[in-house]
C-alpha cells in the first residue's frame, strides 16, 4: 500500500491498534471550489489520547466526492464520537506499486495537514468538506 501527501508520514506507525466499538456512522461529500473533488482519502486522527497508540478511521470519496467512514479493514464501520483532526489528500493510491508514482495532489496544501472535525454523538449523513483553492 502506498500513501503520500504532508500528514501521511507516519500513518503506518499509527494503525497499530483499530477498533469499533459504539461507532456514530459518518459520511458526506468532500467538494473543491463548489464541485464534488473524486478520490480523496481521508484520515480522521483522534484529538483526545495518546497519538502513538489512536485508533485511525478512514475514507475514500467515490467519484462524486461521496464518502463513508470506517475504521482502517472497516470501511462503513463507523466512527466513535469527538474531536477529530481531519486530514485528506488525492496523492494516495491503495493499489498502486512501489515503482507507480502517486495520482497527482488535487487538495489545496491548507488542508493536507488537517482541519478540526467534531463527530456527533449520533453521526451524521451529510457531512459537507467544503473545499476552496483560494
């Protein structure tokens, strides 16, 4: 598996210990400039805890922007509730090869890094990750 973009360095390191446990279910569409952005993987990092040993959750957008959140093995699986730093990048590709370079980084550098995301206690269906190149 091959993961690139700022934010993603360390990503192996951390998947370590996944979990699902009383799961709120999140999903929505992620858009650039007003239009659904294809592709982008998102990685929701816990605030609260210990980083070394958080349990990540993640998602890919269809080619809509669609997505839904599940623990990493988990897709759709759900995400506990809290405080989130949400990180999302296009330079990510599950499949590609050691000798493929990545798709190209679509999402602007302001939000590679992550943005603060609170999950509900009872989810949400229509989250909107609004974009802006400028």
């Amino acid at each position: 598996m091959r993961r690139t973009g700022h934010g993603f360095a360390g990503l192996a390191i951390l998947i370590a210990s996944l979990g699902c446990g009383g799961n709120a279910g999140v999903s929505g569409t992620v858009t650039l400039d007003g239009k659904p952005l294809p592709g982008v993987h998102l990685v929701f990092f816990p605030k609260d805890g210990d980083p070394r040993t958080a349990k990540l959750f993640v998602a890919d957008a269809d080619d809509q922007g669609r997505f839904t959140v599940g623990a990493i093995g988990s897709p759709q699986g759900g995400i506990p509730p809290g405080p989130y730093r949400l990180a999302l990048t296009t330079a990510y590709s599950a499949t590609a090869g050691d000798n493929e370079p990545p798709p190209p980084e679509r999402v602007p550098e302001a939000y590679r890094a992550g943005i603060d995301f609170e999950v509900p206690a009872g989810g949400t269906r229509d989250v909107a990750v609004e974009l802006q190149s400028k």
